[in-house]
C-alpha cells in the first residue's frame, strides 16, 4: 500500500481494519462523517473560539474575526448565540443527517460541561494559550523513513510525516506545556472495544504523537502533558510524557509505517462492525457518478445473490481479479492526492 503520511485517525483506521485504511487513504474513497462525530465537531468548534478570544486579550486585542462567526468582541459576547451560530453552519452543509432541536441541546450542553467541570480547569479561558486547533506537519528524517512509489501521474518520492491537528496547547509554568484533546464521545478503543485505561492512554498512537510533534514545534520545553477530557464518559485522565519516550513513540510509528508500506493485499478484518458501523460494509456504489456496481455472488460475502456488492466487497473482489495496482488505478479519483491532508472540522 502506499503511505506517505500518519496522522493518527489514519493509524488507528489500520489497526481496526487494514482493508477500510486502504479505501480511505490509497483510493481517497472517504466515510461521510456520522451526526455523533458532526456534533462533536461543533462542539470543537466553538471551545476554539473561547481559545481564540483568550488568545487576542493575551495579545491585548479587543475582538477576534471568525470563519464562521465573524467579528466577536472579546468583552462583550453571547457564548450561546456563538454555538447556536456554529450549529447552523454545519448542519446546513450537505449532509445526510436530520437534525432536531434536541441536538442542538446536546451540543450547548456539551459545550457547558466543557467550561465548567473541574472546576473551570479546561474552559480556555482560564487557560494561558499556546496554539488553538494547531496545524503540525513533522518530517521523520530517517533513512527508514524514505519512500517512493510509482503513480499513474508520475513518481513520488519523500520522507514520511505525521500530520495532525491538536485541539489546545497551553503553558502551565515555563518548563511546562500541557495539551487538551477534547472528547465527546466514549472512552473505548473502537480496535479492541477495551475501555481506555490510563495505562492504554500511555500506550496510545494519538497521544504519543501528539508529544512526539510538540517536542518537536517547542523544543525548549522539557515536560510535556496530553489531558484527553472524555466530557461524557470519565473526565479528564492526563499523562506526562518526556523526551526519553520519544524513542519508542518513534519505533511505534517505524513499525506502522513498515507494515503499511510492505502490505500487498489488505487484510479484511471481518466483524459484526462490517455491517452495523462501516460505511463501506454497510453501502453499495449504486448511484456512483463513475463507478458501476457489481451484481456478483460469492459465497463468503455478505450481499445477497442477485444483490450489488458492497463497497467493501467489491473493492475486494476487483483485487483478487486484478492486483492492487490495478485496483487503485481503477477507484482512486484523479484529483486525489495521497499526500492530502484535511483538518477535521474543514468543510470542502
């Protein structure tokens, strides 16, 4: 497979699934976002905002222009009038969700859990900004690191990044920089279903590359801690990481970045999850602009005879007829890129 870039949405896509990493990020074929994660991207939103003010008075500026918003003073705002604003603006993107006013509810409440529990710890604004929703790109400059690929545009070739974006990053003392991933959702390894323990959390791809980049874009400070705030299930769990895991958070990616790299035929992890939470497991091509669906039977797949295959089982069955290479060629769209990288929260 090709791979040019980690991010860690795109490692844990891997983990769960090496087949569904394949269709996201070789043949660019991506799962529309659920209302669970939308709703959870307004929330993101608006807590960037609250950086965003607390960053301009840092900066003894009196108002802050959004994307979204506009102009906000940051003396004189209406925190619920932001939200319901933000909330607007994505549900009116297309999408196929309907949405009700419960769910905005659900987004002001999260948003209000947010500022207020523990005592206000994680409202920004009471925080001594650093970056909001910070955009990082690290080079790994290892020989083990080199790639290059034949494409039908032509060759590529380069050095492996990591790629992200982090929620907030603040100063707690000048030796000091502590990380804030905020969480709507459960506190579960979607790979394993395991409950995410704070000794997972020390072992976790997001948080040990979240560190791995820091320490890179802010080298004079020596500790770092990554807070994940799971608002609706546990709260705040914190690590402290420091220059001496940086080593193994590197062999962690190495190690990812072989296997990718090496793999000439996905592995299908095969599980009820096919059918009740992947889109490709859950949806044909039927109505594809430029991809027709294939009426085929096979004994192990999940369509019925006579039925299109799934996303997934075609994508399949086209490989083992075809290759890899030929598959790719086939469903990836001109106009991707595989050394894209879109910002969650970004609307194209």
């Amino acid at each position: 497979m090709i791979i040019t870039y980690l991010r860690s949405s795109s490692y844990n896509t891997h983990s769960l699934c090496e087949q569904q990493y394949y269709i996201e990020y070789n043949l660019g074929i991506k799962s529309p976002s659920g209302k669970a994660a939308m709703s959870g991207t307004i929330t993101h939103k608006v807590m960037e905002i609250l950086s965003e003010i607390k960053l301009c008075k840092q900066n003894n500026t009196n108002e802050y222009i959004d994307n979204i918003v506009g102009k906000i003073s940051t003396e004189e705002y209406n925190l619920e009038e932001i939200t319901e604003n933000v909330y607007v603006y994505y549900t009116s993107q297309p999408n196929n969700h309907v949405w009700m006013p419960k769910d905005l509810k659900k987004v002001l409440k999260n948003v209000n859990v947010m500022i207020t529990s523990h005592n206000g710890e994680f409202d920004p604004r009471n925080r001594n900004i650093v970056s909001s929703e910070g955009h990082f790109d690290i080079l790994i400059d290892k020989d083990w690191a080199e790639y290059e690929y034949d494409l039908p545009e032509g060759k590529i070739k380069g050095k492996l990044g990591i790629k992200g974006t982090i929620d907030l990053i603040t100063e707690s003392n000048t030796n000091t920089l502590e990380i804030i991933d905020l969480k709507c959702g459960k506190r579960k390894d979607w790979a394993t279903g395991e409950e995410k323990t704070l000794a997972k959390l020390y072992k976790d791809p997001q948080l040990r590359m979240y560190h791995y980049a820091v320490s890179h874009m802010y080298p004079k400070y020596d500790h770092i801690i990554v807070t994940i705030n799971y608002i609706n299930d546990g709260g705040a769990f914190s690590v402290c990481f420091s220059g001496d895991d940086l080593a193994e958070t590197e062999d962690m990616i190495r190690m990812k970045f072989m296997a990718i790299k090496k793999c000439k035929k996905p592995r299908l992890s095969r599980s009820w999850k096919c059918r009740k939470m992947c889109h490709f497991g859950k949806n044909t091509f039927v109505g594809h602009p430029s991809i027709l669906p294939i009426i085929e039977y096979r004994d192990d797949q999940v369509c019925e005879n006579g039925m299109p295959m799934t996303m997934c089982e075609q994508i399949r069955h086209d490989m083992n007829l075809m290759g890899i290479k030929d598959t790719t060629d086939k469903y990836q769209p001109d106009d991707y890129s595989v050394a894209h990288y879109k910002a969650p929260g970004a609307v194209e």
